[in-house]
C-alpha cells in the first residue's frame, strides 16, 4: 500500500467530534491552538430532520422515498463481533457531534460518593480525582451547553446554581414523585440539557418533544451545532469528514507522531501527523483504535503495557418498567411530551440506612415515556377482552401511562473486555473489536433492589404494573454508556491514563471520552464527558504552551 | 395555561391518511424500535414497519372496486365480522382491508397462523352453535369471545415463572398456539395494531399532532393530584 507522507506536522489531531472530541477541538482552537479533527461520517443534514412531520404525512414523505435523518451506524458497514450467546447491542453514530445528535440529554453531575467509590468498598482502583477537581468544569459546562433542572443537592447528585429553569412534571410524574416520598426516597426536577430560555444565541426548547429525531433549532445541546462552528469560526479548526481513523501512528520512541485514517467513501487512505494526538471516537470505537495501534514500541496496543486497555468496560444495567397509575383512568389527555424523556430523575438512595442493601455501588431511575401523549397504543395490547368495553378501557388508560427505568452501576471487571480480532477486518483492513461483557452477581442483587423500588413505588402511587416480569434486564449494551476500557488512575500498572487524561506511557496521547471513566456510576456520562475533556485539554494547552508536548 | 399552536398538517396526496401513524414512528425512530402496543413478533409489526409493503396495501384498501387479495370472499366476511366484533369501528377504518392486503404479501407461515386464528374461531362457532361465525346473532358471537379471551391460556404459552397475561398480538406459539385463546389472541392482535395506527384510531386516544409551547403548561387538573 502506498502511503503519501505528508510534511506538516499539526499541533494537534483529534479523532471524533462528538462530546469529547468536539469539545476538545473548540477548547483548544479558542486557545488558539491549531486542530485537526477527525470524524469517520460528515454533518447531518439538520433541514432532513422530520421531528415536526405529522406521523401521517411521513407516509407520504416516505413514498416519494425521503426519509429522515438516520444517526445510527449500520453493523453491515462496520460489524463487531460478540462471543456465542453473549450479545452486546452497541450504538454508534459516525458524523458531526457523533451520539450527541440523538443523546438522552440527561446531564447529571457526579459527586464525590461517585469519585470516591473505590475508596468506600475497596473494589478496583479509585479515580485519581475527586468531585473538587471537576466541580469547576461541570459549572462551566452547565453553563455553556444549556442544562434545566431544580434547586436539589443531595449526596448522591450535587446542586448546581448554573441550572436553566426545569419543566413542571408531568401528571404521571408528580403522582409517582409524591408516592416516592412516601417510601423516605426523594424524586427530584430531571437535569437535561434542553435549553428552557435562550442560551448562546440559540432558542428556548419548544417542547414538541421530538428531540430524539434532531432539533432543528439546536435548542438541546448537541456538539455538531454548538462547538464546532464555534471552533471553525476561529480559523485554527481543520475538519476533516469521512475520516475513519485506524491507528495512532508512534515514532521510534514510541510516541505518537499521528494518525492514520481511511476515507469513508473511497477507501483511501491518508495520515496526519502531528505533536499530540486526542483520542475522542467514543469509548468502543477509541478502544478499537488504541488497541489496533500496535508497533514495536507497543505490541500490545499503544499506551498499554499495562494491559488494561479494553478490559472493565462497564455498562449500566437496567430494567424497563410499565404501568398504569389509577388516578389518572380517564383524566383529559394532553400533548405532554415536553422536553421528551423524563422531566424528573429519582437519584441514587441506597448509600445509606434504610435503603442500604448488600451489594455495591446504586442505581438511579429515569421516567421516560411517561404522560398521557404517546405514539401509538401502549396501552392497547394489555387491556383484556374485547368489543365496546375494551375500547372504553383503551382510552381510559391511556392518560395513565408511566414508565420507569432504573439504571444501575455495573462494577469493572478485568474480563469484560473490548478485544481485536486481527483475523477479521473491516473495509479497511482494520481488525474487528470484539465485545465480550456480562453482568455478575452483585449486579443481579441491584436489580432485585430495582424491582423492590419499582413495585412498591406503582404501588404506593396507586397503579398497577403491565406486562411486568421481576429481573427481566434489558439488553448489554442497550444504555449506550459505555465506560472504563482506558481508564485514568494513580498506578500505571493498573491504569492507562493519569488524572489529566494523558497516557502514563505515551505523554503526547490524550483519551478524553468514556473510556477514561475509571467507573461507570449509575448516572449518563456526557456532562462528565465534557468537564473532563475541557479539563484536560485546558490542561494540554498549558503544556503545548510550556513548550513540554 | 400556555396557549398551544397546532402546527398546520400539510396536505396530504390522499388526503388526512390512514394508518400511517405507527409507520411513521417507526420511520421516524429508525431500526430496533418496537411498535408500541404490539408484540414484536407479531406478523404485523414486520408490516408496518415496511414503508413500501404498508403503503402498497393501505393505496389497495382505499382504491374502488376493492376485493380481498388473499383471503376468500367467506374468510373476509368472516374477518370482518369478528374485526368488527373485536373493536368496534374496525371495518369503518378498513382494518379488515388492511390484513387482507398485509397478509397478501406475508410469508407461508403467517399465513397459516391467521387462517388457523380465523379458522379456529369459525371452528368454534360451528361446534358450539352449528352454524358458521358470520351467521351467529351478537349474543352468540359474544358467547365465543367471552370464553375465547377468559379462557386459561395453556401452559406452553407461559414462560419460566412468568404469568403474565399475553399482550395482544403475540405469536400463536406465545399465546397457547391452536387454543382458542390463542387463535383470539392472535386475531386480535391484527385488528388492535391496524386500528390504532389509523389517524383516527390515534385521535380517540389523544394524538394531537404537534404542538409547540412557549413554555411547558403545569398539571391542568383540577386536583392538581393533591
């Protein structure tokens, strides 16, 4: 293969644009360093978003063959691989702001019970930084991106006074909100990063609760609209689309001198050089490419002689509960999708008595779907019977819809792991990651734990649960939060980075997505994501600046 | 309370569609994402979720002169019948159209399973009253479904320590296979999912189309759920 070496030498390459990568490149070219930025797909088209289509006329739409825009990587372009009755669903999204175009929004800060886990119950190693490290960073980006949420701050989520206005719950919500209580457990406003008034000269949320389709106004934070633009405008931003890295590529001392990259459309490959390389594709996909950066210098995948890059990944386990809440049989039914998903979140509560249990780490819950204002009829396929009375029923229901969804930490394990399969290669040549997670013991006692929460909570808040089935989990991978498999710690020979997310064995290698997570939490990771690749690459440019990259 | 603006419907070719709500969720939420309110395995899941084959079969139901593709002239009465008895409002929306037409273009198999569905209940209209579905009287229709949907579902149709009842729609094999409970199950499963993705059938339950707000409206009840 011919490679064309080309002679610049950048100041720094990134790879990926999503959370990490794309608050990374807009940190450092207002800092004004110099970026290249790789992403494997290019900008969606945001005048293809159908979020305010009416459902009935995408049928037509979809008959003159338009469609909508579609996030999502296809596995028949880019496989992965899973051992035989392990499946992992594993969600990826190639293009500008990578998964941030169709995130959860939830944005919820860590605290120090989270940063200080390993401390607390002696399981794997502990963070090399704590709550007070990053609680200037989560203000900065609370400020930025645009989070709504309440005035709580507790334990286990701490308070914030960057918090736009929440949304008032809805019916179904301040119902199972108030039944909580009853249990001692508090149900707090959901911290998401809509934006509730004007921020950054982007409009308020509009509440058509569609913000899983794309925003066309850009009124939820995604990184395609609200960094990298702002990067470009600098002049220092190069941004290179289509661009699917493949290897970190290191000198004869084994640091890196650059990346090596395949375009997405014709196959041909190409290579940036450059001083320090930012590793931000995604905690799987980064995974695959540190570990497929093998040299002389790195048999083993570059940064990692310590071998811990690809093992403890840690998902998050859930469950998805259905129910109907008596109370509100046959109440007005109004358009309540809001800002979409929850507008409440019940926090971590098992850190202390009553509610401690004999298992580590917590799991938090999230009520997504829940509001009378539901695409199609949830609630028709449980309603017995038949005839007049089972259409009354249908509607009477519907108005009670609720939905709740514990997510739970899962512990890292040094065996669940991200591999390379060097006998299976993508289009490229580029071995296959292989994927291969499960959850243990200590996780199947959360999830009882869950299931207690859940059918005391529907109960005290008068309802009922539907078509429920106690420590049915949902599937690996299905929180796409993925963390841990390059994680940052004090010991290099247990961990791959340092607490600025630099490799302790290649110091012009930073990995700033949630690979980096030395644990998973039970909370969603973008708001950490981004304080994190702030802090760090605040702490890069400061040494580009010494002179010391 | 913050006054709504519903966003004006474009015009459609067809004029306000039928069945189009739930093929346009799912065109609109991509891949992997179930049809709520319907078992996943449920032929008519596959159905809806194919642009091409729904919008094939649902320009067919609304056309002139329409005739049942793939069922016979007494298997569609008799559908038609019990769509009708199963939801009422069904034939007015052209559900019974809507499965011809769907299970047209459906594989062998789910072919067998609906005619087994359908034969089952005519089966039993005959054992039990002598007479064919379509020629029953309400009360002796409603005879059939009553002891159809009440009736235990056999143990097969159980998982492992899971009692629950069977959501509308699962596959035969899920909902007791070729008991009678199965077969209503089964049936009942195509008239719910082609009913409620109708316009319509979204309307009765609330569907508004969208709205936007300036701010999000707090609860209107009048309890206010205290």
């Amino acid at each position: 293969m011919e490679v064309l070496e080309p002679a610049r030498v950048h100041p720094v390459v990134v790879i990926g644009s999503g959370a990490a990568g794309g608050m990374a490149a807009w940190n450092l070219t207002r800092q004004g360093i110099d970026v290249v930025l790789l992403d494997a797909g290019q900008k969606f088209d945001k005048s293809g978003s159908w979020e305010h289509v009416p459902a009935w006329e995408r049928y037509w739409r979809g008959k003159r063959g338009e469609g909508p825009l579609r996030f999502f990587l296809d596995t028949r372009e880019q496989p992965y691989l899973t051992p035989p009755g392990r499946p992992f669903d594993l969600a990826r999204v190639w293009g500008h702001g990578g998964k941030t175009n169709t995130w959860g929004r939830v944005s919820l800060r860590y605290a120090e019970i989270d940063f200080k886990s390993a401390e607390r119950d002696g399981w794997e190693i502990p963070w090399p930084i704590s709550y007070r490290d990053v609680a200037p960073y989560y203000d900065k980006v609370e400020a930025l991106i645009g989070v709504c949420g309440g005035d709580d701050d507790s334990e286990t989520l701490p308070g914030s006074r960057f918090l736009q206005e929440a949304p008032p719950p809805r019916c179904g919500e301040r119902l199972l909100q108030k039944a909580a209580a009853r249990l001692a457990i508090p149900i707090v406003a959901g911290r998401r990063a809509n934006m509730t008034r004007p921020t950054r000269g982007f409009a308020a949320c509009h509440y058509c609760g569609r913000c899983s389709e794309g925003c066309a106004t850009s009124s939820f934070f995604n990184s395609a609209d609200h960094l990298l633009p702002f990067a470009l405008e600098t002049g220092k931003l190069d941004l290179r689309s289509n661009a699917v890295a493949a290897r970190v590529l290191v000198d004869d001392r084994g640091l890196a001198r650059g990346v090596q990259y395949f375009d997405r459309k014709t196959g041909a490959e190409g290579q940036v050089m450059a001083k320090v390389v930012v590793v931000a594709a995604s905690a799987m996909d980064s995974t695959r490419i540190l570990l497929n950066s093998k040299s002389a210098a790195h048999p083993n995948g570059i940064g990692n002689g310590s071998d811990v890059i690809g093992r403890y990944l840690c998902e998050q386990v859930r469950i998805n509960v259905k129910g109907v809440l008596r109370g509100l049989f046959d109440t007005p039914r109004r358009h309540d999708k809001g800002i979409g998903g929850a507008h409440i979140y019940l926090p971590r509560f098992n850190h202390k008595a009553p509610h401690q249990r004999d298992y580590l780490r917590g799991f938090g819950v999230q009520f997504w779907n829940t509001g009378s204002y539901q695409d199609g009829a949830p609630v028709a396929s449980f309603v017995p019977g038949f005839g007049a009375s089972f259409k009354r029923e249908v509607r009477r229901r519907t108005p009670a819809w609720v939905e709740i969804h514990p997510f739970g930490e899962v512990l890292p394990y040094a065996d669940n792991r991200v591999t390379v399969d060097e006998s299976r290669t993508d289009r490229y040549g580029v071995p296959l990651m292989k994927v291969d997670y499960r959850i243990r013991e200590n996780e199947r006692k959360m999830v009882e734990h869950m299931g207690d929460l859940v059918e005391e909570m529907v109960k005290a808040a008068g309802g009922e649960l539907v078509d429920y089935r106690r420590g049915e989990i949902d599937k690996a991978g299905a929180a796409i939060h993925e963390h841990g498999t390059c994680r940052m710690g004090q010991d290099p020979k247990r961990s791959a980075l340092n607490a600025f997310n630099q490799m302790h064995e290649v110091k012009n290698v930073f990995v700033v997505d949630g690979s980096a997570f030395t644990t998973a939490s039970e909370k969603n990771p973008t708001l950490t994501i981004l304080a994190l690749s702030w802090r760090a690459t605040d702490y890069l440019a400061g040494e580009i600046r010494k002179g010391s990259l | 309370m913050a006054k709504s603006v519903e966003l004006p419907v474009v015009a459609s070719e067809g004029g306000p569609g039928r069945r189009r709500v739930l093929q346009g969720i799912l065109t609109g939420l991509g891949t992997g994402i179930a049809i709520p309110g319907l078992a996943a395995e449920h032929p008519v899941h596959a159905h809806l979720a194919d642009p091409a084959k729904a919008a094939a079969a649902d320009a067919k139901v609304a056309g002139p002169g329409w005739k049942p593709e793939f069922l016979d002239a007494y298997q569609f009465e008799t559908l038609s019948s019990m769509a009708e008895r199963i939801l009422p409002g069904a034939t007015k929306l052209k559900a019974d159209r809507f499965i011809d037409q769907l299970l047209a273009v459906d594989s062998a198999a789910n072919q067998q399973a609906f005619l087994s569905a359908l034969g089952g209940l005519d089966g039993e209209a005959r054992a039990r009253f002598g007479k064919p579905w379509k020629a029953l009287s309400e009360p002796e229709q409603i005879e059939i479904l009553t002891a159809a949907s009440t009736m235990p579902l056999p143990a097969r149709a159980r998982n492992d320590q899971d009692n629950r009842p069977p959501r509308s729609g699962a596959a035969p094999a899920a909902t007791g296979g070729s008991s009678l409970r199965g077969y209503f199950e089964h049936l009942k499963g195509w008239v719910v999912g082609s009913y409620y993705s109708t316009e319509e059938g979204m309307r009765e339950l609330g569907f508004t189309g969208n709205q936007f707000f300036p701010s999000f409206p707090d609860c209107q009840h009048p309890d206010g759920h205290k």
